[in-house]
C-alpha cells in the first residue's frame, strides 16, 4: 500500500524511515538535520563509523530515539540541469534503499522528498522517480509511505501519483 501525506518522518512509526543524507553522512539541514537531532547521537556515531554513503546508494542505521526500527541512509544527487545522470542516481537512492530494508526484512518504509529540497532536483520529476520506484516494490512491503514537508509538496505527489495510477507506468 502507498500513502502520501504531509508530516513529520521523525514521528513515523515504521520499520525503517529513509534519510536524504549528504555524502559524508555528516548530518546537515532539512530532512536530514531533522533526523539527526530527533534521533539522538548514537546514530551520527554509526554515521561516523560507516564513513560515507556515495550518491545513489544507501546504508543502514539504527533509529537511535525515533519510533522506527532503522534508517536508511541515501545521498541523492544534486540537480545540475538533467544532463549529469541525476535521474538514473535519484532513481538508484529509492532502490538501493528498497533492496536494503527488503534485504533486511523490513516491511513498511517511510521516505522524504529525496533531492527536491536544498539540492534543487525539479519536485515533479522527483515524485516521478520516487513513486515509480515505489510501484515497482510495492508487493515487497506492507506500507511504503511518502512523507511531504508541506501541503504543496503532497499536492504534486498526489496528483504524479495519480498520473502513474491512470497510465498503468
């Protein structure tokens, strides 16, 4: 089942949530600062131990003091105009973060706008990216939820997420 809403991911309460991490796994604004600062240090101390995260793949952590069970970990790219391969790397962060709480038996995931905020990644193509990988691993979990940080952004992942749905893509 997918559910997109507007929220807080700190206050999810699922099996894993995703972080739209930096490179350096080095916390920083938005999403990420967010969950770093609710989570609590333990889980920046694992950050430091695993060392990095390239753009487009992700790692796995404990939740520290969040409701969830995990978070993972994914550096999305930063947009540079579309011609720099940013679509294929935002569309590995969605899968590599799938295969990773699939691998690990995790059955509801929750993810933010991953590249839409700081990094400038074009919101609807984003939701597109975002949403198709969700489709494509939806059988694989129970709930896979998108959390928008205001109602505008939910608005755009609806109305893609309608698109999909009428199309069958």
């Amino acid at each position: 089942m997918i559910i997109i809403k507007q929220g807080d991911i700190t206050e999810e309460k699922l099996d894993v949530i995703v972080n739209a991490a930096n490179t350096r796994l080095a916390g920083g604004g938005g999403v990420d600062g967010a969950i770093h600062r609710a989570a609590g240090p333990s889980v920046m101390d694992e950050c430091r131990k695993i060392g990095g995260c390239q753009t487009g793949e992700a790692v796995m952590t404990n939740a520290g003091l969040l409701p969830a069970k995990k978070i993972i970990h994914t550096a999305g790219p930063v947009w540079s105009g579309g011609n720099r391969g940013e679509a294929g790397l935002l569309e590995n962060c969605y899968r590599n973060s799938f295969l990773l709480a699939k691998k690990n038996g995790l059955k509801s995931i929750a993810f933010p706008a991953i590249s839409a905020g700081v990094y400038g990644y074009p919101l609807p193509e984003a939701a597109r990216i975002a949403l198709s990988a969700g489709k494509e691993f939806e059988k694989d979990f129970d709930e896979i939820r998108y959390i928008c940080f205001s109602e505008g952004v939910r608005e755009v992942y609806q109305k893609v997420w309608d698109d999909i749905r009428a199309r069958g893509a």
